[in-house]
C-alpha cells in the first residue's frame, strides 16, 4: 500500500480541490459526458438549455429492439445520482418506459443527453459554511402527474451544512386522493432518510442538532404533521401520518412552510421552464 495523494478521479467522477477562504470540493463528469455524447453522435447537433419541455406526456409504446434506449438510460441515471441532480426527475421520468419505448422515447433522452451535454461544465460544489444549518431538507411532490396511472412524483433534496448531499425523484407507488396526501406520503420518504443520514452523520462527523428543519410548501401538509388535525380515508396514509407526527413529537424533526418559489425540490418532481429552472439549478450549487 502506498499514499499517492488526494484522489482526483473516482468510477468515473473528476474531484477537484481549490484551497483558499472557503475551501472547495468540486464533483463533475465532464469526460464521462464527452464520451456518451461521441457515442451518440450529437457534439455536433442541437444543444438544450433545459433537459425536458414542459408538459410533456408521454404514452407506453410496443418495444423496438433496434433503439439502445436502455443503455442510454442506465448512463443518464448514473450522471444524475453522481454528480446532476438537475436530471434526476427527467431520467425517473424516462426510466418509467424501460419495457415500453420507442423512437420518440429514445427522441427524448437524447435531449437529457444533449443538455447535459451543453453543462458539462457545471461542477457540483461543496464549501465551508459557517451559517447554514447541520443537516436540512426541501420536500415536494407533483400530485397526479403520470397520465397513465395518476400516480404523484415525490421528489426531496438534503443538504448538509448547505451542501448536496442527497436527492430523489421518485414515483409513488400508490394513488393519492388530493396534493396534500401526495405531499404527506413525500414528507414520510424524506423523513426516512433524513433519520438515516442523522444516524450516519452522528457516528462519523459531528453530532446533529435536532431538530432537523424539513422545508415544505403544502400548508395542508405542515398542519397535519404538526397538529395533528387529520382525517384517515385510507391505510397507507394514516401509516405515514403517525410516522410523521411522531417524528415531530418527538421533536427529530421541524416541518417549515416554504414559498413554491423558493422550493428547490421543485426541480426534482416536474419539467420546468428555462428561468426557474436556472434559478433552482444554480441552488443546488452546481456552478461554473
């Protein structure tokens, strides 16, 4: 065994370091991406600002073989868990049709691909902050929004000391009677995690301060977990209503009411347009 210094390269992730006031930590996958893009023959196509149009609704279709969609997927997912967090809600999207594609599927993640593509500069970045909480959390969900099965989108973003540290988009597996029961089952994933990543933090780094903030937009949704003031229609949501509530009776966790505008996790659960999405991009601190 030997020390060959700080690692700079790891399954296919550039890090890089810039000493100085805030000491930085930089993710990206800049050559990752310029290989897929050789691949697939579109550094010389159109570029795109945004990775997916908005309301787009796409419909399963029968499977034509000769499309490598799958393999274009399965890159797209590693980029978006790595290093892009903006991508994720536009690969789960595309993901949903890995048995039912055609060419106007494969249409579409080529565009994923050709803006990621167009960023491949961006760099997800980690720095010293001395006024930013130990742990936080931003929760959404996109009620309904599958035109197939109307299942709703969960979609939650975790900092750590106002660093990336976690995110998911994710649809639900069950349908949800009104947004507030969509944002309540999205609430009880993120509580999960962040009770997972408290436990972690604690044995390795610094001990978290509870509670843990977690920044919620659907005041239906900050009531309930808070007060208490629930009607049970159903079994699976009376499950997560006495997880939440418990959580916060306890007192491990503190459900906050945030604008729309200003809810990062809004980019984990729709298409958005080119300003607002810039806007939570740069938020999540992936930057030049």
């Amino acid at each position: 065994m030997k020390d060959i210094g700080k690692v700079k390269t790891y399954i296919g992730i550039d890090i890089e370091y810039e000493y100085g006031k805030n000491n930085i930590l930089t993710l990206s996958q800049k050559l990752y991406i310029e290989s897929l893009a050789k691949r697939y023959n579109i550094e010389n196509s159109k570029l795109f600002k945004t990775p997916m149009e908005i309301n787009i609704k796409l419909e399963k279709s029968d499977i034509n073989e000769d499309i490598k969609y799958r393999n274009l997927i399965g890159a797209l997912l590693y980029i978006s868990s790595g290093t892009k967090p903006d991508i994720s809600f536009s690969v789960n999207y595309l993901s949903r049709f890995q048995n039912s594609y055609n060419e106007m599927h494969f249409r579409y993640a080529l565009r994923v691909l050709k803006y990621v593509y167009l960023t491949r500069e961006l760099k997800l970045k980690y720095c010293k902050s001395n006024n930013a909480d130990i742990l936080d959390c931003f929760i959404d969900a996109d009620w309904a929004g599958d035109i197939v099965d109307r299942k709703s989108t969960t979609g939650f973003f975790i900092r750590f000391f106002g660093n990336s540290i976690s995110w998911k988009s994710k649809k639900q597996n069950s349908v949800t009677k009104s947004f507030t029961f969509a944002e309540y089952i999205a609430l009880s994933e993120a509580v999960t995690e962040v009770n997972f990543l408290v436990c972690l933090i604690n044995d390795i780094f610094v001990e978290v301060c509870r509670p843990v903030k977690i920044y919620e937009d659907n005041s239906g949704a900050v009531a309930i977990s808070k007060y208490g003031n629930f009607t049970k229609n159903s079994k699976h949501i009376e499950v997560h209503y006495h997880f939440i509530h418990e959580n916060v009776k306890q007192g491990n966790i503190e459900v906050v009411k945030i604008e729309s505008e200003n809810n990062i996790a809004d980019i984990l659960t729709k298409a958005l347009g080119n300003v607002k999405f810039i806007k939570f991009r740069e938020m999540l601190n992936l930057k030049v």
